[in-house]
C-alpha cells in the first residue's frame, strides 16, 4: 500500500473512533473513562493507560461513578461510567508527563 494512502486512512480512523466515542457520551450522557479518552483522540492504547491513571485519581478524590455492565464476545463485564463533569473534575487531578497525555487532560477538563 502507499504510503500516502495509510496515513490517510489512519487519520480517517482516529477520527471515526474519537466521533463515535464522543457522539456515545452525548447518547447516554455516561461513558467509561477509556470512553472519554477516545473522545478526545487518544489511541485505544494511550486510552487504556490514561483510564488508568484517572481511575486512580477518581478514588483518590472519592468520586464514584455509575456501576454498569459491558458486553464483550458474549461475556458480561462490571464497568464504571462517569458523567462529563466528573470526568472534568478527575482530570483536574491528573498530573501526566508525556505531551500528548497533557494536552488529552486538558480537554478533558474543557468537555
């Protein structure tokens, strides 16, 4: 494949996953912590690490979200959802170090 062609279609999926995640938050008005860090461009992996993080900061700060269940290849997980201003408030707690990480809570903390 071209070059070219693979970053463009790698850019279209970035922004397809931060779209669909974002437009769930709006639907459903809660979104897991990973949730909000698709919406906000993160890749799925960064995702993952910065949800972690913010898990943390959320116990920390004694902020509970709303339990849920998820549902993944025929299997029920728990999971945590959290509203836009809570996610806001967790972030104001987080203290990343790596740039994109920073710019990601930053947002966050906009949304």
């Amino acid at each position: 494949m071209i070059s070219s062609n693979r970053a463009r279609r790698a850019t279209v999926k970035a922004r397809t996953t931060a779209t669909r995640a974002a437009r769930r938050i709006t639907r459903r008005g809660v979104g897991t912590l990973a949730t909000h860090c698709l919406a906000v461009g993160l890749t799925p992996r960064d995702a993952r690490t910065v949800a972690g993080s913010l898990r943390r900061n959320a116990a920390k700060a004694g902020i509970a979200g709303t339990v849920g269940r998820t549902f993944r290849k025929g299997a029920a997980r728990a999971c945590t959802r959290f509203t836009r201003a809570a996610v806001a408030l967790i972030a104001a707690l987080y203290r990343p170090r790596k740039q994109e990480f920073k710019t990601a809570a930053a947002r966050l903390t906009t949304a």
